[in-house]
C-alpha cells in the first residue's frame, strides 16, 4: 500500500488523544509526545504525522517498537499490527530526525504510546471447585471464605472490574438464603437469617453456585464464568455448660476451675458480666475460656449465682449471645445448731402428773433444711439442782418436746429448775440453757371488784382508741404467773367487736377501749359482759363462778352524719366515641339518718359529664377522647337535704376504651436528618413512627409508602418493623440543600388511618460524618442575607425599570428585553 494511499485511507479512522504542546491534531513538529491507542485495532492505522525542518530529511524510530510501531522517512508514524495491552500496555519509542548524511540533527525525542483497555479478556475463577466451613450461628457478615477470579483486563476500566454472585444455593427451602457474597471481593458470609437457622443436624453442607462477571456485572455484554462453591457447617460449640455446683467453705486453692466455655474459632476476648451486680462477684474467666470461683463461697449467704460468659472479637464487638452460667453453691456441714434464747424459760404447775408436757424447746441451724446437716438431736445433759433427783425431766430426741419424767414436782423442795440441753447435728454441739418455773397451781379463780359498772353514755363519733371505762378483778395465784393473769373478754353485746379489753400486766386492770367505730342507727344500746380468765387452766375440781363476770350498759347518743356512699370508687367503662348524653354510669349514697339526697360533680376539670342530682345517672355531655384522659377522674359530692347540709365525696372513674381515631404521625421532630453531599453511594435514613391511640401489645404494626408517585424515581421506603422505616435515595444525584418527602403511614387500625407526614433530610458537605454547615430547616422562609438579597435585587429591578422608562421616553426600542427581564428578576419576591 503506498503512503499516499495509506494516509487518505487512515486519517479518517485514526483515533488519537492529543499530547501536549501540539500545533496540529495530526501534524506538528518534532516534540515528546503521547498518545493513547485501544488494544485490538484493525492494523495499518496513521497515528501522527512529523514534520522535519531542514536541514533534516528523514526520521527514525527507535525503543519498544514490539515491530509494530514504524515511521515513514517523510515522518509518518503508524503501527502495522493490532496492540495488546496485556502483552505490553506502554510503549516506549524515540524518535529522531536525520540528516540527508543519516546524522541526528534533532531529537531523539520520547514518545510515548498508552494502549488502552478493551473488553478481551474473561473473568476466570481461580479454582473450579472451592471448599469451606462455618460454624452453626456464626456472626452474619463476617466472611469465612472467599472465592477469587482474575481477568487480564485493566482493573482500572470497567473490563478488568470482577462483579460476584451466589446464582444457585443448594438446598434452598422457601428461597431462603443462607449465604451471601460479597460483589467485590468474593467474600463468602452468612446472612442474618443463615445465622439464625443453619443447623448441622438437619443439614450439614450446602452447595452454591457462584458467578463472576467482568464491566463490574453491569452490561449485557459482560463475560462471566462460574465456579462451584461446598460448604460444610459445622456445629456451634458456643454453648452454654451445665450447672455448676460448688462445694461451701471450700479449702482448696482459688482461683479454682468449675467450668469452661469455648468460642467456636480461636482469638475471642471472654469476660463475664454478673447479673445481680453483687458487691463481691467471685467467679473470673481466663482467655481460654476457663471459669473460675475465685473465693471460697458460703451457702448460708448465697446458695446460687448467675452470671453470663461474653465472647466478643478483637473490636470489642460481641460474637454471639452470652451464655447463662448456673452455679449452685453444695451445702457442708458448716453451721454449729444455735440457741433460740440464751436461757429459754418454761413454767409447769405444782403436782402436774407424770408425763405432763412442758413444752417444747427448738434450736435452730443455718445449713441447708431438709438435709442431714441440719437435722437435730436434744439431750439433757445436766439439771440443777438435783432435788429431789436427778433425772427429772426428759426431752424427745428429735422434737425437742420437754416431759416431766419421774414425779410430780413440789414448789417447797425448789421453785426453779436449770438444765443444760445439748444440741447436735452430725459435726456440731451446742449447749443451751433452759429454767423451768415451778408455779402454784391455778385453784384460785379471777373475782371481779363488782359485777355491775353500771352505764356509760357515749356519743356516736367517740374517737377509736378511747378509753371508756376501767375494770378490775384480782386473782389469788401466784403473782405473775399465768395462774394469776387476769385476760378479759366480752362475752355477751358486741358481736361486731367494736370495744376490746387490755390488761394491765402489773396490776391486772383492764382498759375497755373503742376499738372500730361505734354506730347509733346499728345498737344505740348495749349491755356488755366481761368475762374474766387465766391463761393457764384451772385444776380440776375448780371452775369459774359468777364472780368472774361483770357487766355495763353502754349508751350511745346520735350525732347527725354525712351521706355515705355504697363505693370509695364508683368505676365505668365506655367506648370514646359514645354519643353526647349517653349514660355511662351512676352512683348511689345513703343518709344514715334517712334525709334525702342531691347529687353533683367536682373536678369535671374537661367539662365531659353532668350527673342527676336526684338518682346519681352520670351522663356526657361532650365528645370524650381516650387520648387526652384514659381514665377519666372525677368526685361525686351527696349532699343531705336538711339536717345540717352534711355532704360526702366519693370518686367516679370512667375508662375510656379506644377507637382508632388518631392517625400515625412521626415520633419527633426529624430537623437534623442529613445525607452527606455528594453522595457516593445512595444514602438512607431512619425514621420512626407513632400512633396516639391504644396499641395491641404487640406495638403499632404500620405500613409506610411515599406520599406521591413522582418521588418514586427519587425514593423509596422500606419498612424495618412495626414503628420504623428506612428512606433511601435511588441514585446519588441530588442537589445540596433540604428535600421533605412526603412519606403516608398506615396504622392497619379498624378502620385504617393514614397520616401522611413530612420528612425533612438535608443533602449538605460532610466533615468526620456530620453535617458541616448548619442549613436551613425552613424551606421558603428568607434568611437575612435572603432578605437582603431580595432587597437588593427588588432596588435593582426597580432601577432598570426606572431606566428603561427613562430611555423609552427618549427611544422607542429594546421593549421585549424590558419585560423579560422585569419577570425575571423580580420572580424571587413572589415565593
Ligand atoms: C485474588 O487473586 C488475585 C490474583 O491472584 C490476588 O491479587 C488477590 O489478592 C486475591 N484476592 C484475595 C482476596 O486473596
Ligand atoms: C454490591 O454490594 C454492595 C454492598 O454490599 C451493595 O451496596 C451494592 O448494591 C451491590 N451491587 C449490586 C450491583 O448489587
Ligand atoms: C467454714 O467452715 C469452718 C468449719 O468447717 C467454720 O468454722 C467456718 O465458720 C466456715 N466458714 C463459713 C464462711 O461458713
Ligand atoms: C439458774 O440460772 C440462773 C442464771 O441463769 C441463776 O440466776 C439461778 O440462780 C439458777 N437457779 C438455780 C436453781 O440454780
Ligand atoms: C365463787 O367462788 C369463790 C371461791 O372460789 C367464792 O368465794 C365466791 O363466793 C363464789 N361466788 C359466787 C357468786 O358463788
Ligand atoms: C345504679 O348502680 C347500682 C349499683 O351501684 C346498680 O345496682 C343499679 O342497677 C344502677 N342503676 C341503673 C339504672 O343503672
Ligand atoms: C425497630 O427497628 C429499630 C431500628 O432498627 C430498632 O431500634 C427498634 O428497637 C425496633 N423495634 C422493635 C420493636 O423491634
């Protein structure tokens, strides 16, 4: 192909960028130069042409030609095979001009040739076959394997950029994924719900199918390969051990091993967190996951823990659940039995037979109960003094319970026993000390100083607690035992115990006192009997007598009194919606002296209700609103008619059941909401919704859409849950200010309410990932440096105006500029 022909045929299709210092596009002097040519080019194609300047004639070619680069003599520079850039990307040449006698007289000059990258090359997995393991509720995310693809083709362009997918998961179960991939790096991980539901029992290994493709995945025109990915799971060891249990009061060395944990790879950080937060929380955790108690432990304070085992990764960040760690703490026989008293006193009466019981003496003991550690022996060990013989009382091994064992005792030979009792468990004894009173026996009777104390007149609102009248009766016992206590009671006229009697343990009198209060319409008149007894009983042959009973008279005078109500709280329940004037409940009162009664209302704070004076209905009278009052409180006042207007008050509540009637509505006021500018990726945010009205107890379940179709390119919303929602962006082009999205939230109520709500995000500069200038939350609402732009521009407009006027009246042209710009400019004033 001669030159001539070759240039007219290339020129069209050479394709150059310009290097620097060029006169021409495709001629120019001799200078350094670069160009940048596709690979896979058609051959024989013109890439420049030199000009020389005399005395030079011809040019040559050196460096990385490859035989692909040649120059005419007359300086045109072409290639004659099709470039690879994967063979070589630069190319390196120099050329120089010669002289007619072949001499350099210029250059030689760099120039330099970029091939460019085209799409020839095919992704390729590096293995056909991939193999790995996870563990059963490994964290999602994290990557546990990863498959890898080359492709020749220049990293830098979309051809060399590798775009990775799972295409087929085997089992797959509802299409369910288990796994995921990372697109750009081919990391291999679990999703959230592969964590949750992987499960070697029911299924120890997976197959995926994976596929690589190069342009980053994005055009029909991508090549692609695919590669074959098994995955064994393996079973979680993170478990939680079985309870622990320690022996008390433990000697051997501590810090002492009880359990173990284990994270399932190796390089997790264990703590435990305790979750009684004790003062003193003796368990530790070493860095193989080894517990530890690290102190004897007692029982008696403590007879169980627990606590949790964390496993958290090198960031802090937590790997898994933290497991419940049970300890229970083993009872040793460590606590002595105690004594109930120092010195533990009985009494028994002179000339009781034989066998009589005393009583019964129980000593206590801190282990555990119901085990042989605290299970106890008695044993008298010593009695003092031995008059007339030892041996006199007996005590049951296991009981406790005192007898008298060989005779009947006689006050005159001693009036006072002390016997040592030993208590034992299996490793302990203890000696307690126990009297026993020998005491007259109780053959006298109370004698009451008079049976009759004639009346006492009282008035109905006597005061609980007063003392209305004084007894006496003696007993001819021993003083101050329970043959000679005197304990009162009423026998006879107050059956609903509205008096008591207490006695005076030093002089045996007795105080009838007003124990409830006392009521004229019920017994304006009463006559009391008192009975008087000893604790002890009598021996027999000797019994009460009508000596040891007295009696009053008590009178009681009426006092007018207030209304009684039959409730404290009268309650009701009705929808919110009810109409106006529905009943929604009453109320009934009482006067004790049968005058009749007016009802009214206080702290009808909303003004809801009325009530009927005469029969207590209780009614609306306006719209009620559960949201604004759930329960709402309110008095009732009975006022007698006559007598001396005595009124009472009692409380009425009404509850209001919810309608759904309130439609959902943001939370808060989302005024810092911010995507940063520009955006790199689409950026999101999250919001979340409420509703006034009463919730299920599962929480509000709404449903979010955008308020309008045309956000719909911009937008869209995606529910996280029942009360929150992501707003995403859909691409990364927006402008730098403050966009509110219309965004409509159902609540699914019966009947379904929507509210649709404004959602303010700004798109602003981001400096360390928060907003860096302050924008306006309040869109149309000048600024002052607005406002004074409007000023000005306003002055300005009305100058040109001026001005135009002013020209117009001298020439008659430029009219439509005018009006142009006079609507225009003065635009901004309108918004
Ligand atoms: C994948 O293979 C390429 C080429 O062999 C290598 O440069 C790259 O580091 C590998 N990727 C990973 C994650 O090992
Ligand atoms: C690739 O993965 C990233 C991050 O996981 C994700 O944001 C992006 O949408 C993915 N690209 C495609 C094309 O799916
Ligand atoms: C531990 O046991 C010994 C006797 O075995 C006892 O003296 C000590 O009080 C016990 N300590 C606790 C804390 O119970
Ligand atoms: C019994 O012991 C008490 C002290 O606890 C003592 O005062 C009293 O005299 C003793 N009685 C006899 C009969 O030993
Ligand atoms: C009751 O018995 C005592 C002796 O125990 C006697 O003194 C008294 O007179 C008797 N009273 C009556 C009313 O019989
Ligand atoms: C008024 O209330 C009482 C109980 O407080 C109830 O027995 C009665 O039926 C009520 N009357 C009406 C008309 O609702
Ligand atoms: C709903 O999702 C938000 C954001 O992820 C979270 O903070 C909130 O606790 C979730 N609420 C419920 C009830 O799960």
């Amino acid at each position: 192909m001669s030159p001539v022909l070759l240039r007219s045929l290339c020129l069209l299709t050479l394709y150059l960028t310009i290097g620097y210092g060029l006169e021409g596009k495709f001629s120019g002097p001799l200078k350094p130069m670069t160009f940048s040519i596709f690979e896979g080019q058609e051959p024989s194609q013109v890439i420049f042409q030199f000009k020389a300047n005399p005395p030079a004639v011809s040019f040559e070619l050196t460096g990385e030609t490859d035989n692909i680069f040649m120059i005419q003599s007359d300086g045109l520079l072409y290639y004659v095979r099709a470039l690879d850039r994967e063979t070589r990307a630069t190319h390196h040449l120099q050329i120089s001009a010669l002289d007619a006698q072949g001499a350099t007289v210029e250059g030689p000059v760099p120039i330099t040739i970029e091939v460019k990258d085209i799409n020839d090359n095919r992704p390729m997995f590096l293995q056909s076959k991939y193999e790995g393991s996870v563990r059963q509720n490994s964290r999602p995310g994290k990557p546990f394997m990863y498959v890898n693809a080359t492709d020749l083709d220049d990293p830098a362009t979309p051809n060399g950029q590798l775009f990775y997918q799972i295409v087929i998961q085997l089992p797959n179960v509802n299409n369910v994924m288990y796994f995921q991939i990372n697109n750009k790096t081919g990391e291999i991980s679990l999703t959230q719900q592969g964590s949750q539901e992987l499960d070697p029992v029911k299924n120890p290994s997976y197959n995926l199918v994976v596929s690589v493709q190069d342009m980053g995945g994005q055009t029909e025109n991508s090549f692609s390969d695919t590669a074959s990915v098994d995955i064994n799971v393996k079973e979680n060891i993170w478990k939680a051990p079985e309870p622990v249990e320690i022996e008390e009061n433990s000697t051997a060395a501590h810090p002492l091993k009880i359990t173990q944990v284990q994270w399932n790879e190796p390089g997790a950080h264990y703590s435990l967190s305790d979750r009684d937060k004790l003062p003193v929380f003796p368990f530790s955790i070493d860095q193989e996951g080894d517990i530890y108690v690290t102190q004897p432990l007692d029982r008696e304070k403590k007879d169980s823990y627990t606590f949790y085992a964390i496993a958290k990764d090198e960031n802090g960040k937590p790997l898994a659940f933290p497991l419940e760690i049970h300890v229970k703490v083993k009872d040793i026989n460590d606590n002595p039995p105690t004594c109930p008293f120092p010195v533990t006193v009985f009494e028994i009466q002179e000339n009781e037979g034989l066998g009589s019981s005393i009583g019964t003496f129980t000593a206590s003991d801190m282990d555990e109960k119901n085990t042989i550690n605290s299970i106890l022996k008695y044993k008298i060990v010593a009695q003092t003094p031995q008059i007339p013989t030892d041996g006199l009382f007996l005590v049951e091994e296991y009981t406790g319970k005192l007898q008298l064992a060989k005779q009947a005792l006689k006050k005159r030979d001693t009036p006072q026993y002390n016997l040592t009792v030993e208590v034992s468990d299996p490793g302990f004894k203890t000696s307690c000390f126990v009297q026993i009173n020998v005491i007259d026996i109780n053959d006298q009777i109370p004698i009451f100083e008079k049976s009759d104390y004639g009346s006492v007149t009282l008035s109905e609102d006597t005061a609980v607690g007063t003392i209305i009248l004084t007894i006496q009766a003696t007993d001819a016992d021993e003083p101050f035992t329970g043959s000679s206590k005197i304990l009162y009671r009423i026998i006879q006229g107050d059956s609903e115990g509205r008096l008591g009697v207490d006695t005076d343990p030093q002089t045996n009198r007795g105080y009838v006192t007003i124990k409830k209060p006392l009521d004229f319409e019920t017994a304006a008149f009463s006559n009391i009997v008192f009975k008087a007894e000893n604790p002890e009983p009598l021996v027999s042959g000797v019994t009460y007598n009508a000596s040891s009973f007295a009696s009053f008279k008590l009178i009681l005078t009426d006092v007018n009194e207030a209304p009684v109500f039959s409730q404290d709280v009268f309650q009701a329940k009705v929808r919110e919606d009810v109409a106006i004037n529905t009943k929604v409940g009453n109320v009934t009162a009482r006067d004790p002296e049968g005058l009749n009664i007016r009802y009214s209302l206080s702290g009808d704070t909303r003004g809801w209700l009325k009530i009927d004076p005469v029969t207590g209905e209780i009614f609306s009278v306006a719209p009620l609103d559960r949201e604004a009052e759930s329960v709402y409180q309110v008095q009732v006042v009975a006022t007698e008619v006559g007598g001396s207007s005595l009124k009472s008050t009692s409380n009425f509540h009404l509850t209001l059941m919810d309608v759904n009637d309130n439609p959902p509505r943001l939370v808060k006021d989302y005024t810092g909401l911010f995507i940063c500018h520009p955006l790199t990726a689409p950026g999101s945010v999250i919001f979340e919704a409420t509703d006034d009205d009463q919730q299920s107890f599962r929480g509000p379940q709404f449903t979010f859409a955008l308020g309008s179709e045309n956000l719909k390119n911009d937008w869209e919303v995606s529910k996280i849950n029942g009360t929150h929602a992501r707003l995403s962006t859909k691409h990364t082009n927006f402008e730098e200010r403050l966009y509110k999205i219309a965004i409509s939230i159902n609540d699914e109520g019966r009947p379904p309410l929507e509210g649709t709500v404004f959602l303010p995000v700004t798109f602003c500069p981001c400096v360390e990932g928060s907003c860096f200038r302050p924008v306006d939350t309040q869109e149309g609402r000048p600024t002052v440096a607005m406002a004074v732009g409007i000023l000005l521009t306003t002055l300005l407009v009305i100058g040109i105006i001026l001005a135009v006027v002013f020209i117009r009246m001298k020439n008659d042209k430029g009219k439509d500029n005018v009006e142009n710009a006079q609507t225009t400019e003065v635009q901004p004033l309108r918004s």
